[in-house]
C-alpha cells in the first residue's frame, strides 16, 4: 500500500504471506496500527511479518507470531 493507512484489530488473521519486503505488511509512506488480530507464518527478506518506509507502524495490541526475515527485520 502506497500513502494510505491500515488498521487490524480485533479477530483479523494475516497468514502465511511471502515477499521481498514485509511478508505479509508492505506499506510506502503510510501509517500500518495493529490494535489487534495476528500475523502469522510470514516471511521476508526484509521485515518478517511487516514491512514499513517512510511511514509509521504502532503495536497496541494482537500478535505477530513465527514470523522471519532472511536479511533484517
């Protein structure tokens, strides 16, 4: 997602991504705020489960679970 902002909370399940940059999250001059759910099973050259440039990522809540990253994150 390029510019834009994103929110999961409650029971929202992100599974089983794959890609070079944040396996499940890639967000490009936005805003990513987890308040709950999970992320799960992710993986990634860089940011296992999410993956944020220029933007802002906030953790409030949920989890982020057997997630990994090759290279850094």
């Amino acid at each position: 997602m390029k510019k834009g902002s994103c929110v999961v909370s409650d029971s929202a399940l992100i599974y089983g991504g794959e890609n070079e940059n944040g396996g499940s999250v890639h967000m490009e001059g936005g805003n990513f705020e987890m308040q709950g759910g999970t992320i799960k099973d992710s993986s990634a050259q860089n940011g296992g489960a999410v993956y944020v440039s220029n933007g802002n990522f906030s953790m409030l809540g949920g989890a982020i679970l057997d997630c990994e990253a090759a290279l850094d994150g």
